[in-house]
C-alpha cells in the first residue's frame, strides 16, 4: 500500500498562502481545529509547497507577524512511498501529520498524510496488524487520584506529556480514564482583551489554552480557559474500552476508530500492565 492510498488528498486540506501573516494561521487553527497548516506559494501561476506552520511555532515566537518567518521546514514524503515509510517516519520524528508531495516534483503538494490514517488502514487489514499489542504496549502508564481536582489532573497530563491518565481509586485500581478531550469538553473559554506587548495568554491562568489572538492596532482578544476545580472523577470516562496483550494491532486499531480514542489500557489477569496508545501500533508494521 502507497502513501496516496491512505493519505488526505489536497483537494480536501486547508492551506494558508505566502506572502501572509499570523493572523492568516490563527484564523485556520480557530476555526478547524488542527494543530498545523501547510504553507504554499504561487508562483509563475502554480502553487508550491513551502513548509508548515503550527500552533506552537505561533507561541514560541509571540512578536513575529510574518509568515515567512513563522513556518518551518518538516519531515515529508512522497506519493509513491510505501505506507510503511510513513510509519518509520512517524515514529522517528514523533509527528501525526506528513506533508505528501509530488513523486516527480517536490513542490507539489499532493496531501497530507496522519497517524489516524494510518491506524484506520490497519483496521481494515489494508496493512499488517498481527503484532500482539503485547509487544507493542508502552509501559510506562500516567496515573492519578480519583478526587484529584480537574485543573490538578490537567497538569499531570501536561507534564506527563501523553493526552490521557488513568484514574486510580482509593485500592490503587483502574475507575476510570481522564483525556484532554475530556477536559476541553467541560472547559469555559474566557475572552478579554491585553496589550499588544504580549502575545500569550497570562502566564497567572489556570490553564492557558490557544490564548494567542489576531493582534490589532492597540489590543488583541485572548483566550483563556477555565476549568472546573470538581474532582476528576465527575468529568472522566468510567466506561473504559481495555484490551488483553494477546489481542492484535489490527483489533486495537478497529478498537481506536470504533470508539474515537487514541489509546487502550492493557490488561494482564486482571491487572492493568501497559497502554496501547495509536503511535504505538506503528511498531507493528
């Protein structure tokens, strides 16, 4: 199977265009949802790729107003790669999202090729998923404490650098599972205005989330978020899918796109042993 099989054809993505500014990302990140945009060129009356620009590019440079100088060159791949190339490549570079460019021309962009790609060709046996998610399961699992304040557990979740934790109640066991698709459901976006001397949102919030605006001529609107100081275990997922570490890739896969989630806890006799998570699966192809 080829990257053009499984990937999301230009037809379909959302681009911004040189010359532009932050404004032109933050108006495609708000009103999508993604993390990054390719950034492309016209030029002698055609479109070229140039790079991607992201959310956390906006935020580590908060005064530049270019895009030119906000965008960055990326791993990428081509449309006659084979799928397995892209999951190598994913992993190695930790990234969800590859620019696909032209086989025969590398300023073409074709696509876009995503983790969540990937892992649904999986669940259709388009590709290999016999690898018992045994030996592909991370070990290392982030938990917490079933009363642990949301806004406690969100920072857990921050610093553990992984988008869920288990919940754990007082005999130590599985109760539940916390992500920050949980989180974002229950927060409260605030709106308020700042100076256009800073371009994040105040470092005293709780949580500071997409807090960088379009910047105008004296003030710019921020976006912080509130969240809930009510024990976690009034927001989590109590219904929790699980996997055994006999179960195939392919089975946590159909699992993952089933149920929309990103990762599975692993169970062993009754004891939670790992996380299956969909960057994992990759190791199996």
């Amino acid at each position: 199977m080829h990257v053009v099989d499984a990937m999301t054809p230009r037809s379909e993505l959302v681009t911004v265009e040189l010359p532009g500014t932050r404004d032109d990302v933050l108006e495609y990140l708000q009103e999508y949802g993604f993390s990054s945009v390719p950034v492309v060129k016209e030029r002698d009356g055609a479109e070229i790729y140039r790079g991607l620009v992201s959310r956390d590019d906006l935020i580590d440079s908060p005064d530049e107003d270019q895009l030119a100088l906000l965008m960055r060159d990326v791993p990428t791949i081509t449309t006659d790669a084979d799928i397995h190339a892209a999951a190598k490549l994913m992993r190695e570079e930790a990234a969800r999202r590859v620019p696909v460019l032209d086989a025969d021309d590398d300023e073409q962009l074709r696509g876009i090729i995503t983790l969540t790609d990937i892992v649904r060709a999986i669940a259709r046996e388009e590709i290999d998923g016999e690898t018992p998610v045994g030996e592909l399961a991370s070990r290392d699992i982030n938990t917490t404490y079933v009363d642990t304040p949301l806004p406690v557990g969100e920072r857990e979740i921050y610093y553990a650098n992984v988008p869920y934790t288990v919940v754990l109640d007082d005999d130590g066991e599985m109760t539940g599972i916390l992500t920050e698709v949980d989180i974002v459901e229950v927060a409260r976006v605030v709106e308020g205005e700042d100076d256009t001397g800073e371009s994040i949102a105040e470092q005293d919030s709780e949580w500071a989330w997409e807090g960088i605006k379009a910047v105008g001529n004296s003030y710019f609107p921020t976006r912080n978020v509130e969240i809930p100081a009510e024990p976690i275990a009034e927001i989590m997922t109590e219904d929790v899918v699980t996997i055994s570490r006999t179960k195939t890739a392919k089975e946590a896969a159909q699992a993952m796109i089933t149920n929309d989630i990103e990762q599975i806890p692993l169970f062993a006799g009754g004891d939670l042993v790992g996380m299956v998570r969909d960057i994992d699966l990759l190791g199996g192809i």
